[in-house]
C-alpha cells in the first residue's frame, strides 16, 4: 500500500444490489462535500440492473472519496460487505470504517456522529433503534417483532445486554476491523450477529464489554424494500443455531 494514498478519518461500506431506483445521489455528494475526511465505498453485489453503471458514473465525479468494488456474483448482505471492508483494508488509508445500508434508512450524517463516539478505549461503536424523546425511529411491525424476538434470544446467549444486534450502522477501528472480516460469515443474513461472537472471541466477553457501545439513533426509518424476505424468520433459528454452535466455546 503506497504510503501517499489520503488518510481518511472514516470509510463507509455501503452494499448494494439492483438499487438503482432507490440510491440518492444528492444526500452521497452533499454529504461528502461537507465531510472531506470520509470516503465513501459502494459494493456492487451482483446486481442484474444498471446499479454498477449508476455506481461508476458517482466514482468517476469524485474519484477522490468515492470506491466502487464489483461482486461479479451476487454475495448476500454479508459476503458484500465482507468484500467491500477487505477491499478497503488493502487500498485505502482510514482510522475508522463503517458499513451501512444502501438506502440510508439510517442517514449518512447520523453514521458520522455515531463513529466520533469511537474513541479512547473504544474499538466498536453500533447504533440502536430505541425509540426515546426526541427521535425519530420508524419500522414496520415485522421488523420490529423479528428485531426484539432476536436480539432478546442473541443477548442471553451473549450475556452482553445488546438491544439491537440487528442494526444496520456498525462502526470499527481499523484493525478491530481487519479482524472481525478475516473470513466468510456463516449467515447470509445474521452476521451481524456473528460479528457480536467474533468480538468476543478477539477480546473475551469481560474485555469485549470494555471495547463496545451502544449508540441510540436519532433518526431511522423503514425504507419498505428490504431484501429479506418474511418467510426467513422461520429459518433463521437454524442459522442462528449454526451460528451459537460454531461459537459455543467462547
């Protein structure tokens, strides 16, 4: 890696599949002119409409701040972002990196303020969807049942006290970063809550205590086109279980 390459204060992994109709361009380049210290890298993961070519064209306007990798074959959630954090671990230079959904249902500048609280003993920061006075946290019942009846179940078998392992903004330093992302996740669709398991096995459960916070959103709101399918809440406890399985001796 070239020791002249621009050191960023953040890099956020954003994952995206056939989001063409639903990517705002205007929030990414507002954002990045007013955050010259963040950089921004779109994963394509397969998409079989024009994403890639929409993706190239915001690359080629600000080659500066803004990476695109193409997944020429469709990963899932996790194996894209696990792609798109590795492929800035080998080409970027960043104290913090980030990865969040492609339709910003939690908003770019709340990821911001969400990863200056990574500081000091601190190596993981993640946003929560907990309702309180003053924010504005919108979500369909479906994600809110499937969200509380999984992070409940992830909590007690972590013994971490998490209230939403489920949240799609998460924040690391960059070598806690490097190491959470060394391999494939188990889920296509939990790893966030694989990740929760990784961290502990790195740090152990005291130590990992110590290293993370939750961050109550201000803002989040339910997009509508997830591409998670109802039907999976009936086979996620089996991931679930191949994921406590896997991680039982931690």
């Amino acid at each position: 890696m070239s020791s002249s390459l621009k050191l960023f204060d953040l890099v956020i992994v954003i994952p995206s599949y056939n989001e063409s109709k639903s990517l705002r361009k205007k929030k990414f380049f507002s954002f990045l002119k007013n955050h010259p210290d963040v950089a921004i890298c779109f994963v394509n993961d397969g998409s079989t409409d024009n994403t890639l070519e929409i993706l190239n064209k915001y690359q080629l306007k600000n080659p500066s701040q803004i990476f695109v990798f193409d997944c020429v074959k469709n990963q899932g959630k996790a194996g894209a972002t696990l792609m798109g954090m590795n492929y800035c671990a080998k080409n970027l230079e960043y104290t913090k990196i980030a990865y969040l959904d492609a339709d910003l249902a939690t908003p770019l500048k709340e990821c911001y303020r969400i990863s200056n609280k990574l500081k000091g003993k601190l190596s993981f920061v993640f946003g929560s969807r907990i309702k309180k006075l003053g924010s504005r946290i919108e979500r369909s019942y479906f994600r809110f049942f499937t969200g509380r009846v999984i992070a409940t179940f992830i909590s007690n078998v972590l013994k971490l006290g998490v209230y939403d392992t489920q949240c799609g903004i998460k924040v690391f330093t960059k070598e806690l970063g490097i190491k959470v992302f060394n391999k494939p996740f188990i889920s296509k669709w939990l790893f966030d809550v694989e990740i929760f398991f990784r961290i502990i096995k790195i740090y152990s459960r005291e130590q990992a205590v110590e290293k993370m916070k939750e961050i109550p959103l201000n803002k989040w709101i339910d997009k509508g086109d997830s591409k998670v399918k109802m039907s999976y809440f009936f086979k996620l406890w089996v991931d679930l279980l191949k994921i406590n399985n896997a991680y039982k001796k931690i």
